[in-house]
C-alpha cells in the first residue's frame, strides 16, 4: 500500500534568462548540477553526482550543510525524458520503490529570448515557509537562476 498521498503537490514557475536547451543542461549534465541543485548554505561535491538521463535511468546526488556538515543523499529514477521539454523523476531516497516516491515534473516552454520553467512536486503538500521541502526546492530553483545568469 502506497505512503505517498500523489494528491498532494506544489508548484513553481521561473522565467529564466537562459534558453530551453540551456536550463535542460542545467538539469541533466552533473557538472551543473553540482554547481545549482541545493538550497543555499549548501553545497553538492562533484564527485557524489551521479546520472543516467533516460527513461529507467537513476540518480543520486548529495546535499551538503556548509554550516553543519550535515549530508543529505537523495535519488530517484527517471520516468519521461523529452530532451529540452520535459523530465519527469521520482525523488526521494535512492532504491525507494519508485511507485511509492514523490515525483517531479520539469517543464520547459520557450519564453521570449527565454524559457518559462514549470517546476512541480506530486506526493508532498510543501507550502511557501514550511523550511523543509518547499523552501528547498525554491531556494535552489533561486540558485538555478542564478547559475544561468
């Protein structure tokens, strides 16, 4: 039986300064995403980012508290991939049982010079403040930004 209430979610939305094919990198190579993928005060060392970008494929990447030392490590398994539109994958610890694990869906529409980014998690009720989910992921879509400028 499924803990996961998929029910639940949030959503984010960036218009990003960078183009689709730009932000896709940003979430698909794992030199970038050591460089953005974190809240700040966190840091992701290169060598403990792993991905196989296709359909099936797993990752795993940790988070490190710059104050504490704290490591948080997290994965998940790559349920769409559609090159420089949409990614979708599971999140949470890695070997979860993907049919049991918050699942992230990363759009990307051309905007302009720009891209118009929709980012949203199924399977957690994260609100604006929570310091926990939420914040996290808005924080690093913060660092994603800025990554791209």
């Amino acid at each position: 039986m499924s803990n996961t209430d998929m029910t639940q979610s949030f959503t984010l939305t960036r218009t990003l300064d960078a183009t689709p094919e730009q932000v896709w990198h940003a979430w698909t190579d794992p030199d970038a995403i050591a460089d953005w993928w974190h809240p700040r005060n966190t840091s992701t060392p290169r060598d403990e980012v792993e991905v196989d970008v296709r359909v099936g494929g797993h990752y795993t990447y940790t988070m490190v508290n710059d104050d504490t030392g704290e490591r948080v490590v997290t994965g998940g398994v790559y349920q769409e991939v559609s090159p420089v539109e949409r990614l979708v994958f599971t999140w949470g610890e890695p070997g979860s049982d993907p049919e049991d694990t918050p699942i992230v869906t990363v759009t990307l529409e051309p905007s302009g010079g720009g891209t118009h980014m929709t980012f949203e998690l199924h399977g957690f009720a994260g609100q604006p403040g929570d310091g926990f989910v939420y914040d996290g992921w808005d924080e690093a879509l913060d660092v994603l930004e800025e990554y791209l400028a």
